[in-house]
C-alpha cells in the first residue's frame, strides 16, 4: 500500500496526467480524422485531437484555482 501512495504524490502526477491524456488521444483522433472533410493526414488529427485535450485541461484546471483559490 506505501508503494500505491507514493505513486500518486503530486510529485509523480504530471507524468501520469501526460500518458493519460495520451491514451485519450489515441483514442480520439481517428474520430477527429473521420469527421473532418477531405483527405487529411494522420498527424493533422492527432494533432488537433491534442490540442483540444490540452485546451480542455487548461479550462478545468483555470476553473478549479478561481473556485478554490486557497488550495494553491
């Protein structure tokens, strides 16, 4: 159990956080690829499928600090 704590530390979330929102991006680019018009490449829609992720992360993040301010 001491193992699965010092796993989740905040120390070690970032890099968590970044191979999950990886995962998502596998997951949705062929999505992203499929519904944009036209013959674009892969690397347009991972792309672009990483970008929203990041801007959707931003925005809770920026939601999360202006409604509890005092934990940061």
């Amino acid at each position: 159990m001491e193992y699965l704590s010092l796993a989740f530390s905040k120390r070690n979330r970032f890099p968590l956080i970044l191979f999950l929102l990886l995962c998502v991006n596998v997951l949705l680019a062929p999505a992203v690829r499929a519904t944009t018009p036209g013959a674009e490449s892969r690397f347009f829609a991972y792309t672009i499928t990483l970008l929203g992720l990041v801007t959707l992360s931003f925005c809770v993040y920026l939601f999360v600090v202006i409604f509890q301010p005092e934990r940061f």
